[in-house]
C-alpha cells in the first residue's frame, strides 16, 4: 500500500490513491517505453523494454494488482520485458494509442498521479536537483502533448538537450508534487524515485 497525502493530510484529487487501481492507469507505461499491440480486433496487450530488472518486476506486479497479469522475459535486445497477455479488456487502450503501425498520444488525454506513477517506474529517474520521465524515441509526435499533460498535472517539466528523449522536472516544491501525485516507492524502487535531495550519479 502506498500513499499520497497533502500537508493538510488530505488525498490530492490526482494522486495515485484518489481512486483504485485501474486498467487506464497502464497508460502511464504508454507515456514512455510502452507499446500496445492488437491481435486482430478480439484483443490487445501491453509490453515494454525497460533498463533494469527491478522495473520489469515492479510494472509486472502492477498490472498483477489491475487485473492484468504480466509476465517478465528478456527482449531481443536483451533488455528485461514486461508483457500482459493479449486480453479484451486492453483493446480501448489499443485502438485510443495506437495509429496505423505508429503510437500516439489520444485526443483529450489527461494524465494523472496513477498514470504518472506507471511512467515513474517504467522510465522515471533522479538526476542531480531534478527527475527525469524519459519518452518513447520512436514516437516523436507525442512528446510536446505530453509536457502539456504534465504542465495540466501542475508538474511542468522541458526537454532535456541531447540524444536520449528525456523531460526533466526540477525545483524542490515541483518535485515534491510529483511525490505526492505518486506516493511512495515501491520495494526495490527507491533509487530511482524523486528525492528532494540533490542526487549524485556515478559515472
């Protein structure tokens, strides 16, 4: 169990903890390195490539507590996978993210705590005095909406500059809202979650 308390002790209207868990909030991992893919018109699953394996394991028993099972394998690439089964219920997802061959981010799309907690653990990582939400390089067209998502969220965030597709959030109180949007870490995920102190990486 996780939560998302104001200072006031009251649960934000976004948070991860104003609802329960729920099927939408997969598209969170959609928000980065996610994937949908259809099986005709009968059903459609869930998968992402992801850097580490605690994140596979992580995402895995998130979509577990949604009512998706999720098996972890490695890609081709060797990189650890998450992948849900093809199911019915993961077809709105499909045919609202999905274009042709091509991802895309849906019209009116509203992020929020749960969703960003997904993408947090998918790709999310502090760096120095702010955190980075990497992107999906391979869908360029959504990443400008999905500042717009997260400026809506009141976690205004830019692109990093160079050759990796990244946003980068920073400021103590913008950080400290990411944290309450997505409560606390989940065992093993600690070292990749917001800290409000500055975070050293070694190289």
């Amino acid at each position: 169990m996780f939560y998302s308390v104001r200072v006031d002790g009251t649960i934000s209207l976004f948070s991860a903890e104003a609802s329960g868990p729920g099927l939408a909030d997969l598209a969170g991992v959609l928000c980065g390195p996610g994937r949908m893919t259809g099986f005709g018109r009968t059903a459609a699953r869930l998968s992402a490539v992801v850097d580490e394996p605690w994140r596979a394991g992580a995402l895995a028993r998130e979509c577990r507590r949604r009512g998706a099972e999720a098996q972890v394998s490695a890609a081709e690439c060797g990189r650890p996978l998450v992948r849900t089964p093809f199911r019915v219920d993961l077809l709105p997802l499909e045919q609202r993210w999905n274009r042709g061959e091509g991802k895309v981010l849906p019209e009116g799309f509203r992020l929020d705590g749960a969703m960003l907690r997904m993408w947090a653990l998918a790709a999310g990582s502090p760096q120095g005095n702010g955190y980075l939400l990497a992107l999906d390089p391979e869908a360029p067209e959504t990443h400008e909406r999905l500042i717009t998502a997260l400026a809506q969220l009141g976690v205004p965030a830019k692109a990093q500059k160079g050759e990796e597709a990244l946003l980068r959030v920073t400021g103590r109180r913008r950080l400290a809202h990411v944290l309450e949007l997505i409560g606390d870490a989940p065992a093993g995920a600690e070292p990749a979650w917001p800290s409000l102190v500055p975070v050293v990486r070694a190289v």
